[in-house]
C-alpha cells in the first residue's frame, strides 16, 4: 500500500522512464538491429502507461491539477503507441509505410494535445509539467517530420525525450530531498500542493469536472485517424491504426468512470456514448481481416444515437452552452454514419471527423484553462440559470445535495441516465437482422457487446456503488445477457448442436428476469415495464435459438423495449438537472409496510450531514437505539445514562452471555476524574493504542460509577470485566461528545456475521431501531481486535479476539511505549 501511495506522487519519474526508453530507441534507430526489439519496447510502454495511468488518477484524488491530464494523455500516447510498436514487432505491419500510417495519426493528436496542456502550464506557471509536456510534443512533431522527411534524423526526437529525462529526474530529487528533510529543502517547483483550493472543492457540485479535458483529446484521437486518411495525410485505413481507437475507447471509459466521481452525469454519459463509437470504428478496420467486404451499419441505430446525443446536448447546454454546441457535431456524425451504411470508410463522416478534431482541440484548451486559470475562458455558463430564472420553467438543480443517494453516502453521481440509454442503443441494434451467412457484416457486435454489455455493467456497478440493490442487480443481468447473446448470435456459434445450451441458459436468464420483474412491482411503475419488456426480449432469444422465430417479433420487441427505455432516459436526466420530477416514473404498484414502507419506523440518515449525527445524538438521548458507522463495522448502541435503552438494545439482540455489550468513550478526558483508580501501566497502554480498532477488555471497578451507567452496569461487560475502546472514526466520535459514553454492541442478531453495509442494518434490525446512520459500505469487513487487560500489571495481554490489528501490532505498542 505504501509503495502504491509513493508511486502516485511521482507521476514525472515515470514519464522520464518512458521517455529514456524511447531516447536509447530513437538514438539506436539508424543501426541495423534496433538495440531494443520492438515487441520488448510496445511492451515496456504498455506496462508504463498503466501505472502512469493510476499514478495519474491517485494523485488527482487530493490535488485536481493539469498533473491528471498530462499522465492521462501520455499514457493513451504510450498505450496505442506500444501496441503499434508490438505489431511492427510481429511482422503484421509488412507494406511499405504501413508503420508511418498506423504511427502518424496518434502522432499528430498527442503534439497538439500535449502541446496545449505545455500552454496552459506556462500560462499557471506550473513550468515542470509544461516543460514535459512541450518536450513529448516536439518529440512527437519531430518523429512525424521524420517519417515523411530523410533530412530529419532521429536524434532530434531522441533529444527531445533527453529533456523529458532530465527534467524528470530533477522532479525526481527534489521529492527525496523533501521526503528525507521532512519537507526543510524544497527544489524550485518540485512542490506539491497538499490543500485543495476553495475553487477545487467545488467540483463536488458537479460544477467542474477536472477529467474533461482528457476524454477531449480521446476523441481528437480518433478523430485524426479517419481525417488524417481524409486529407491524405496517411494513405489508408488498415488494422495498424485499431490500436489508437481502442485505446481511445477504454481509456474514454475510464474518464466516464471517473466523470462520475466528479459528479459530472452529463459528461460522463456523453464520454461513455463516444467510446462506443470508437469501438465500432476499431471493429470496421479490423473486420477486413477476415471477410474482404467492409461492414455495414444498421442505419435504425444511428438514427436514434443521433436523437440521444441530440437530447444530450440539450440538457447539456443548460449547463454549459459551448459543450452543448460541441455535442451537435456527434450528432451530424451519426447522421453522416446514417447516410453511409459503410461510413467509417466514407468521405461525409471523415469529414466530420476533421470537424470534431478542431471542436475537440478547442475544447479541451478551454477546459483545461478554466480548471487551472483564476480568469475563465466565458463559455455561457450561468446564461441559461439565468434565463430559467425568470420563466415559469423548472429550476436547475445545484449545490452539493444534486447527487445525493437515497441511503447513505456515495463518492459517484448517478448512472442511471447511462444504463438507460444503453437499452436504448442495444435495442435498436437487434432490428436489423443479421445476414445468416456472415453474421458477422453488421456492426451489432460494438452496438449490443459494448453499449448494451460492458457501459451497462459499469451503470449497474456504479448503481450497486450508491445502495440501489434491485436496479444494479436488473442491470448487471441485463448486461450479461446482452454480452452472451450478442458474441454468440453475431459470432455464428448458434447452430443445431448448441442451441439447446443457449436455450437452457436463456430459460435460466428468463427466470432471474421473472423475479426482477415481481421485485419492481414494489419498486415503481416504470421499471415494472422496463423489466417486463426485456422479458419480451429474451422470449425472442429464446425463440432464435430454437429456430422459431415469427417475422417480425425481435424487431417488434425491439421496439417495445426501446421505447420504454427511452422514456426511462428522458426521466432520469429531467430529474438530474432539474427540481422536481418533470417525467414521473410512477408509483410503486403494490405497497409494503414497515420498514421497507420508508421512514414509518426506522430513520434513515446520511452520515456527511452534521445535522444527521445530531438528530442520532438526539434520539440516543431521549432513550432511543441506533445503528451507526465505525471505523471497522456498523455497530448498534444507545446511551450510557439511559438504563431503559439499553436493556431494549439488549434484548433487541437476545445478547449472549459469551458475547456481552462493550462501551466507548470519545477521549481518555472522560475517564480523568477516574484515572487514579486504574494502574499506571494501563493508562498508558490505552493512550498508547487508542483511538484504534482496539477494545481493551479491563478489570471492572469504581471507574465505572463515574461515567453515570446507573442501572445500565448490569448489562455492560461481565461482573469482573469490561471491555472499552475510543473508536478511530470522527463521525462516532462525534456523536458519542454529543451524547456521551455509549453502550455498543454489533447490529446483527447474535450468531450471524458482521453488519458492513447500512441496507443490511434495515434488514436485520430495521424493526428493532429507532434510526440508521447510514455511510454505505464499511471501511472495513473484519470487527476490532479484543485485547484481555485483566493482567497487564504483570506485563502480560491475552487475546479474546483477534480482528482488524493483528496480535504482533497490540504487542509492538506494548513493548515500544509502554512497558519499560
């Protein structure tokens, strides 16, 4: 762990890494036999650009910076680089110029994105990252000069990464210096800000969204490889450039992902629509490979990913005018796409694809300097606010509540606008009917694999990430379903001898499906209908499978499906932006009582509102039970001074005797009056281990008295022993200053396993409580470490049990700071 934290703060070594890979590379070039082989060098970048990737993204965690995208952009360059690299290396790219035209496209964006990112360094004064940026760039312009030009040797782009070398390591001591001074010796611009600026805390409203900037460069990516054929710059499109759009595409899932760690549901969506596109553009060139004819498009698709973009950038522009108008390029592409059944080898979406190059440079210098820049480049956000507020018309919604969970607390925004318009997209796909013979000439597989498979895997993973059980469930099969069907259908493995398999796993599908649907009745009207027309959809497998199909149905469910989905997209994404819910999604159908009811006779509050940790403290002093978080597992208490909460805690659980309630203190302050009655030994092993997920199990005594447990005593601890612990969680710590010491005991029935999530505090003792703080997952799944204290005067600790802290840990603190 502490070697991955490291790693994440010197994003520049490992760029200077790279950079003197390539230099020994370009320096050895004019040799007969390159010095390092090309497949050990595609390799060795590929490896690079993963961990610069995560040193990229863990740094931009605490410190959102241009950091983020300079690692980000490199490490795409280095990932469809390396990869172009290895098929040199494995003979694929044989023609002549076949390495210049898989080479140049990726060339040609990565100098103008790096050289945008070395502008708006200079311009924040952030000379180290500019100057790496601004030497791969010329690197990068050198090496396309290179390859249409004998006059310019290689060693001009080896020279540049030398620069890249050195200012690395420059970087590179300036941390160890700072790391082994503790921070007394800092080199000029080797320092890392550590506190998040006013303007950087608030992209958690959704107002800013740091990792625009580099889903921007993706598309230019992919954009310069069919506008660069275009132009002429290269001289076809071949297998040599899939590399730079699937790279384009997996990592622009990524910025999607992390778009929504940003709070960002409308870029985040928009990123997870264009890898789809760059996916089926890495599909069409690679398709001539096996087949000679080029693929064909289902043209009903286009049609409706143009409406979605379209809806997209409406809603977009909303928010931000400019990014709305860049949306309505892609919109033009899939109607260019539409119009070209084989678009991606046409002239009218190529030259689109130019168009999105320029918009998408444009962009990412505008987003890239206003997320730096104290003086922002206007782009009409706030005019529309504006506008709205004056008119009768909902009112944007703002602020940090806009993505809060239903339960609990989620660092990602909602997919669900995501997940929908995926059903949507694979639905309509499925209406054009493959050609039996080459089920393999459309380009289904992208549409159903990609949009209805992998982005609704990472909706339904995201929606499991916020508590919403059913609908991550729904999600997740509907995306399984939609991966098997749509490589065993279009990849011509359906036949006599296996289609008696499918149909069992369909039938088993089909049934999961069955229990959703009667699950949504409790759930709300729409999804009720969107569960019961994906079982439309799968009686269609079904019947495909078994060669009893009618004419007319898929496309018939097809459409069904679609339609509702589409209704479910407009729904979502009316009550992301705004107030209120514009397009309802109804009622739930049958009604449950008590706690599944709502909030009838449990609470459920987030745990990041101070206001929620004081109605917890106040409920706990008026003599109520609550489930809180820890820093280990949920646990359930109630107050010391309230004898009748506690015996209803007690027997709420049917306590064990083996098993008996602990107490927990906020700080060793409250056992002051009380310290002359415990040995000196043992004060100093509590100050010493807490606070920490270690309970001290201690002789009981007087000590106890003074803590005001009255008639609570009896059901706290044994009558020789009491186990107490000062949590390491501010939340708990918190609360027990406002209510004061409290009883604990874990909340779950006695004899099952610990409670790690707050749905599963509902599920077992959701009746029982009075409220549920509620701060999703646990941090952690194991209970605390149970220390035996009753003879530490003779300098000797036993364990009742060994959780989260090992025993080696507890008896290190012992020996280092307590024992003589």
């Amino acid at each position: 762990g502490q070697s991955l934290q490291a790693l994440s703060s010197f994003p520049p070594p490992l760029s200077h890494t790279g950079s003197l890979l390539l230099a020994v590379h370009f320096y050895s070039l004019p040799r007969a036999a390159p010095l390092i082989p090309s497949t050990a060098l595609g390799v060795l970048l590929l490896i690079l650009s993963s961990l610069l990737a995560y040193a990229g993204i863990r740094r931009s965690l605490r410190n959102a910076s241009l950091f983020l995208s300079l690692c980000l952009t490199i490490s795409a360059f280095w990932c469809g680089y390396g990869v172009v690299f290895i098929l040199g290396g494995q003979g694929v790219l044989n023609d002549t110029g076949d390495f210049r035209s898989a080479l140049v496209p990726g060339l040609v964006t990565f100098t103008l994105a790096l050289l945008i990112i070395a502008v708006v360094g200079f311009l924040c004064r952030e000379v180290i990252l500019a100057t790496i940026a601004s030497a791969v760039s010329l690197a990068s312009a050198h090496e396309v000069a290179m390859h249409y030009s004998t006059a310019f040797g290689s060693s001009a782009v080896a020279c540049n990464y030398v620069i890249v070398c050195l200012v690395g390591c420059y970087f590179a001591l300036g941390r160890i210096l700072s790391f082994l001074t503790k921070e007394k010796i800092a080199l000029p611009g080797t320092g890392l800000a550590k506190k998040k600026t006013h303007e950087q805390l608030q992209s958690t409203d959704g107002s800013m969204n740091h990792f625009a900037g580099t889903g921007l460069i993706l598309n230019m990516l992919s954009a310069s490889v069919f506008g660069c054929r275009l132009l002429g710059i290269t001289g076809k499109l071949f297998i040599g450039q899939v590399p730079w759009l699937w790279a384009a595409g997996i990592y622009q899932i990524g910025i999607c992902i992390l778009s929504y760690r940003a709070m960002d549901v409308l870029m985040a969506t928009f990123f997870g629509f264009t890898s789809i596109l760059k996916f089926a553009g890495g599909y069409c060139l690679l398709y001539p490979i096996w087949q000679p004819e080029e693929p064909s498009f289902p043209t009903p698709f286009l049609v409706v990913f143009s409406i979605l973009f379209a809806v997209l950038a409406l809603f977009l522009t909303l928010k931000s005018p400019a990014d709305g108008l860049y949306l309505l390029f892609y919109v033009a592409y899939c109607i260019a796409l539409a119009c070209c059944p084989k678009g991606f080898f046409e002239g009218g979406p190529q030259g689109v694809d130019v168009a999105i190059f320029v918009a998408s440079a444009l962009m990412t210098l505008i987003h890239l300097y206003n997320v730096k820049a104290s003086a922002k480049i206007p782009t009409g956000k706030g005019a529309v606010k504006a506008l709205l507020a004056r008119s009768s018309f909902p009112k944007l919604r703002e602020g940090a509540d806009l993505h809060a969970p239903y339960l609990g607390y989620s660092k990602y925004a909602d997919a669900e606008v995501l997940g929908y318009a995926c059903s949507v997209l694979a639905s309509f796909a499925i209406t054009m009917t493959g050609d039996p013979q080459a089920p393999l000439a459309t380009v289904v597989i992208p549409w159903v694999v990609v949009a209805g498979g992998i982005l609704k895997l990472l909706g339904g993973s995201i929606a499991f990430a916020r508590g919403k059980t059913l609908e991550s469930s729904a999600f997740i099969l509907y995306a399984v379903m939609w991966i098997i069907w749509g490589l065993t259908r279009y990849g011509g493995l359906y036949g006599t001898t296996r289609s008696f398999h499918a149909a069992v796993g369909i039938i088993a599908f089909m049934l999961f499906n069955g229990f959703i649907v009667f699950c949504t009745l409790f759930l709300n009207i729409a999804w009720f209908f969107y569960s019961l027309t994906f079982l439309l959809i799968a009686v269609g497998f079904l019947l495909d499978a078994l060669h009893a199909l009618p004419t007319g149905y898929d496309v018939a469910a097809g459409l069904l499906f679609g339609l509702v989905s589409f209704y479910c997209f407009l729904s979502a994404l009316f009550n992301s932006i705004f107030e209120g819910s514009c397009i309802p999604m109804g009622r739930p159908i049958v009604h449950l009582s008590g706690v599944g009811g709502g909030t009838t006779k449990c609470l459920h509050l987030p745990a990041r509102k101070a206001s929620s940790v004081k109605r917890i403290a106040d409920i706990l002093k008026n003599g109520g039970t609550c489930g809180i978080p820890t820093d280990t597992v949920y646990v359930l208490v109630a107050a010391c001074n309230r004898p009748d909460a506690v015996e209803k805690a007690h027997h709420s659980k049917h306590q064990a005797q083996d098993r008996p309630m602990s107490l927990w203190i906020s700080s060793l302050k409250q056992l002051e009056p009380a310290k002359h009655l415990f040995s000196p030994l043992l004060w100093d092993f509590m100050e010493s281990a807490w606070p920490s997920p270690i309970s001290l199990v201690i002789p009981r005594g007087e000590w106890v008295e003074f803590l005001g447990m009255k008639d609570s005593a009896k059901y706290v601890g044994t009558p020789q022993s009491v186990a107490i612990r000062i949590p390491d969680c501010s939340v708990t710590t918190h609360l027990i200053d406002l209510v004061g010491p409290i009883v604990v005991t874990s909340a779950n029935p006695t004899g099952e396993a610990d409670t790690t999530h707050h749905n599963q505090v509902y599920a077992k003792l959701g009746d029982k409580v009075d409220a549920v703080l509620c701060d999703g997952p646990s941090p952690e799944n194991i209970a605390s470490t149970v220390v035996d204290c009753t003879k530490i005067d003779s300098g000797n600790i036993g364990f009742f049990r060994v959780g989260i802290i090992p025993k080696s840990q507890v008896k290190l603190v012992l020996i280092l700071f307590v024992l003589p």
